[in-house]
C-alpha cells in the first residue's frame, strides 16, 4: 500500500505559519477594501450608526492591511503603481497647488483630506494585490463587495430604509443610484478574470442582475449588458446548451421583473415620478435617443468649454467635478490637471489594453469597464474599485515583479584551495 510521504514536522509547522498569515490578510483585506469600496463607512457615518469617525476606521485598517502585505512577503508589479501617478497628480494639485479652491464640504483642507484618504485607500489595495495569496484576496474582496452592493439595493427597495437622494431609483450605501452598477460591474469584471468556474458566476450574475435594473442607471445598464456580451461570447462555445436554457428561463423573468418595477418604482405616494418612468419606458423599448441624457449632453458641452479655456494646466482639482460636472472622466480630468493628466490616464489604458492582447487576452474583462465607464463618470480616477480591477489586470498582464528584502541571503563561503606543490 502506498501512502503519501509526510511533511517534516519544522515543514508543517512553516505552512501553518504561512496559512495562518494569509487568513490574516484576508480579514486585514475585506475590513479595509469592502467598507471603503461600497461606500458603507461613510453612510454608516452619517446615519450615527458607528462610534467613531470613518478617518479613525481608516487609518487603522490601513495599517493593518499594510502590515499584513509586508509580512506576506509582497512582490511588487510596478505599472500597477505607475498608474497611480494620475489621483497622486490630483492631491498634490489640491493640497500644495490649491489652484482651485473647494468650499462644498465647508472648507478646502476636508476636501484635500478626503482625496488624500482615497489615494492612500487605494494604493493600500495595490500593495495588497501585490501579495502572493493577490488572487484570492481579490476573489474574496470581489464578491463580497458585489454582494454587499446589491443586498443594501434590495434592503431599501424592500422599504426597510431609504438610502437614495433620487426618489424612485435605488441606490443603496452611496446614496447615489448611478454608483452601485459602477462597483457591481467592476467587481463582476474582477471575478469572470479570476474564477474559472461558469456556472457559480451565472449565480452571482442572477444575484445582482436586478439590483442593477432597480437603479435605473442608463449607464450603468449599458456597461453591465456590453460585459454580460462579452462573458457570453467567450463562453458560448463550451456552454452553449446551458446558455440557451438560460435565456429560456431568463427571458419571461425579465419582462416580468420590467413590469413590477414599472409599478414599484414610478409613484412616489400617489403622485407619478416623470423622470422614473421616461427611464423605465426608454430602456424596455430600447429607444436609444430617449436613453440619452439632454442634461448630461448640456454639461458635456460646457465641460469642454472649460476644458478649451486652460488645456495645458487646467483649472486645478476639483474644478471639474463640483462647477462643470461634464460626466466624462477625460473631460473632467482635463479640466481639473490639464492635458499632462490626461495624458497619463489614457496612456495607462492604452499600454494595459495593448499588453493584454499581447498576452492572449488575459484580463480582458476587466478592461471592458475600465473603459467604458470613462464617458458616463467623472469620479473614477478618486475611487478605490476603479484602480482595484486596474491592479488585477496589471497583474495578470505583467509578469515582471520585484521582491523586497530586509536582509540579503549570505553569500555560500568558496572553499579555501591549498597551492599546488612547486617541483
């Protein structure tokens, strides 16, 4: 009978210890990224339900997870880091620079901090993805992330709180309707990446699908059906029967899904929400020019304006979110630091889609809403999900890593020769 060779006693004890040091950094990984990325910390804040500030969380999550990276013996990705030049370029603006002055939140500095507190968020997530364990600290941060998002969508639709400042459309923790499908798509874009396993997708994908419908995010709609495509057709071959019986099912509970929420969604008491069911009624019948946004268009247009009156610098951080608000990032972007960030921004991407076709399309879901949702919003480059799927690609499209080490190895002694006897 044969039987497996045990593992030396000082072996296991060494793989405990390694085991024990990634479960570490997965509960460090999840209390920082799933907080900070569904936006719970801040409602958790402003509806008194937590005993200390969201700075005080932060800052204690970010040593934590900082810690545990360094422990996990992290090897560094550099372009995943590179990429972060773009919100580093913004908090410098805002914090040294000060071309522009933010006075929405009472005074500039909040504003800079909360910038500052997002860079530093996010580049936390990188050196978490730098890892060895990255891809199940970005599977387990991915989905509950995903779940989290679209479970506070179901919550205040079933009327258990309202979290929305839009009547009508949901919008869960951060109280902005057109932010869930943002997260959920990336965090969907993560997984299809990471885990091979269709149908436990095609369950998630089920799970979230009509929290998404509930936001009535024109945008985010279109984002989330382009990577629902895309997953698809890379699947179709290997799952076709199991895909047509999927639209089978799917297809009678999507039109009845469309007809409850035309009635749950459009009355607001007894009066009829116009904006809820314009929406409602241009999405089922598929009426592209009514799915347009007339107001989006307008503030594009003054976006670019802004943009043409300063290229080269522009107006300073800040100014492109809170006076024009164009609902483009390259827009937004180029009004706040000018054509040099811009730049950078689209030359990133560019790079990482180029090297992701180079590499047989690995990570090419993710690139799906790293781009796509660059025309529908302006607060990308400052949200810690958006950079999240970034790193995942990043890391899965370059091999090339540094390690970085205390103390180098000693060198192995050359044995001493004695001389050859002279004749």
């Amino acid at each position: 009978m044969n039987t497996a060779p045990r593992m030396p006693a000082y072996m296991q004890i060494a793989a405990k210890r390694r085991e024990r040091l990634v479960k570490f950094l997965l509960l460090a990984a999840l209390a920082l990224l799933v907080p900070a990325m569904t936006k719970a910390l801040y409602w958790a804040d402003g509806a008194g339900v937590i005993p200390f500030k969201p700075r005080d969380y932060t800052l204690l999550t970010l040593a934590g997870a900082g810690v545990m990276s360094l422990l996990n013996k992290p090897s560094i990705c550099p372009p995943a880091f590179l990429m972060l030049i773009v919100p580093l370029l913004r908090v410098l603006d805002a914090a040294f620079l000060q071309r522009f002055t933010i006075t929405a939140l009472g005074d500039h500095s909040i504003v800079v901090m909360s910038l500052l507190s997002n860079f530093l968020v996010t580049f936390t997530t990188v050196l978490l993805l730098s890892t060895e364990p990255w891809r199940r600290v970005a599977m387990w941060a991915a989905v509950c992330t995903a779940v989290l998002s679209a479970g506070c969508v179901y919550y205040e639709w079933l009327g258990f709180r309202s979290f929305t400042r839009i009547p009508g459309r949901m919008a869960g923790f951060p109280d902005d309707p057109n932010d869930p499908p943002i997260i959920i798509t990336l965090m969907l874009s993560v997984i299809f990446t990471l885990n091979p396993r269709f149908w436990w997708n095609v369950v998630l994908i089920g799970f979230v699908a009509p929290a998404i419908a509930l936001t009535l995010s024109r945008s985010g709609m279109a984002v989330f059906s382009c990577l629902m495509l895309c997953y698809i057709i890379g699947n179709l071959r290997k799952h076709f029967m199991g895909m047509l019986l999927l639209v089978v099912i799917s297809v009678p509970l999507a039109i009845g899904g469309v007809a409850i929420l035309a009635q749950t969604s459009t009355k607001v008491g007894i009066m009829t929400n116009k904006d809820t069911t314009d929406r409602l009624k241009a999405i089922y019948e598929l009426d592209f020019e009514r799915i347009k946004s007339p107001e989006r268009g307008k503030d594009l247009q003054d976006g670019w304006e802004a943009a043409g009156k300063k290229p080269l610098w522009g107006h300073g951080t800040g100014a492109g979110t809170s006076i024009w608000k164009p609902h483009n990032q390259i827009v937004s972007l180029w009004i706040d630091i000018g054509i040099p960030g811009v730049l950078l921004y689209i030359g990133g991407l560019l790079v990482l889609t180029i090297r992701c076709f180079l590499v047989k399309m690995r990570g090419f879901y993710c690139l799906v809403p790293l781009w796509l949702f660059i025309p529908c919003s302006q607060i990308l480059v400052e949200s810690p999900h958006y950079w999240f799927a970034a790193a995942v690609c990043c890391n899965l499209v370059y091999s090339g890593r540094f390690r970085l080490v205390l103390s180098a190895p000693p060198k192995a002694q050359a044995t001493p020769h004695s001389p050859l006897p002279q004749p």
